[in-house]
C-alpha cells in the first residue's frame, strides 16, 4: 500500500520559492470575493512534489532539473526588462506581461538545453492549477479554500479577501520573502 509521507523540507530556496509565488499568483490571481493562488499557497505544492522521490511520480527527476534553470532564466529576463528586478520583486501584470511572452516563447536569450518556453509555461500552470485545486496534502489548496469556495465537499462558502496592506501582495516592492505563504 502507498501512503503520502511528505518531505522534512521543501526543494526550493527562498529566492526559487518566493519567484514561483509571484508566477503562480499572476496565473491565477485572486479577487475580493475568489480565492487565488496566493490564498491557496499553491507554490507550497511543486516545493512539497519535487522533494519526493521519482516513486512518487516518474517526471520528479525532470522536473528538479527544469525548475532551477526556467528560474533562473525567466529571473535573467525580468532582470532586463524591469530594472534589475528579478521575478520576486515584480508586481501582478509584471508578472503576467513576463508569462506572456514565455507563453509565446519570445523571452530573448533563453537558455539552451531548457524547456522550450511554451513547455515551460504550461508545466507552470499545470503546477499552478493542481496546487490550487488539488488535495491539501500534497501542499496546496491550504486549508482547502478552493474546494470550500466551489461548495466541495459541502455548500459553498462565501470568500472575502483579508484586508492586507500593498506591501503584503506577492511581488509587492517591499513583500516579505522567504515566507511560508
């Protein structure tokens, strides 16, 4: 019989973990009355994933190669188009503008060897969508807010965005990094 065991830690750093919280929060933003990525802690469910083992799921290995370098790259790209800011340091549509173009695989100087930059962007959003909407075990969907705002497992509750500060959103100049969302 299989059981989840989750790791002791998870497999990103700081900088990786707080840039996937930036892209996942422009994949799927939140509103004041849907919860998001940001609100689901989606980012908690690749940093959880790729700490396992290929006995957990075959493509672990590829992926623990692809995230540190799309990264890095995607980090180099908003370096040059915004100032020197890497991805944990942009805002929503800095953010999203940047997914564009990785989306339509126009980002300039994108490493050889790399994910092709569609790929790239879809293995982003797949991770951002089952992080959002799968099991809170794995990582995500924290306190499974997602299923309760659809009414799963039972009625539907109502969703009201916390009041929080600008500095508060992810990519907010001044966010706090390195925090567990």
């Amino acid at each position: 019989m299989w059981l989840l065991r989750p790791p002791d830690t998870g497999f990103f750093d700081q900088d990786q973990r707080r840039a996937v919280e930036v892209l996942f929060d422009a994949i799927l933003p939140g509103g004041d009355r849907r919860p998001g990525a940001a609100d689901a802690g989606a980012a908690g469910y690749p940093d959880r994933l790729l700490a396992m083992g290929a006995g957990t799921h075959p493509e672990i290995p590829g992926w623990r190669t692809a995230y540190p370098v799309l990264l890095t790259a995607l980090d180099a790209a908003a370096r040059r188009a915004y100032g020197g800011r890497a991805v944990a340091g942009l805002d929503r549509d800095e953010a999203t503008a940047l997914l564009r173009e990785l989306a339509a695989g126009t980002l300039s100087d994108w490493p050889p060897g790399a994910l092709a930059q569609p790929a790239a962007f879809a293995l982003l959003r797949a991770h951002c969508v089952e992080g959002c909407f799968g099991d809170p075990r794995w990582g995500g969907n924290r306190d499974a807010v997602i299923w309760r705002w659809f009414g799963y497992p039972a009625p539907a509750e109502p969703f009201t965005r916390p009041a929080v500060t600008g500095d508060d959103r992810p990519g907010a100049a001044g966010a706090r990094t390195g925090e567990a969302p």
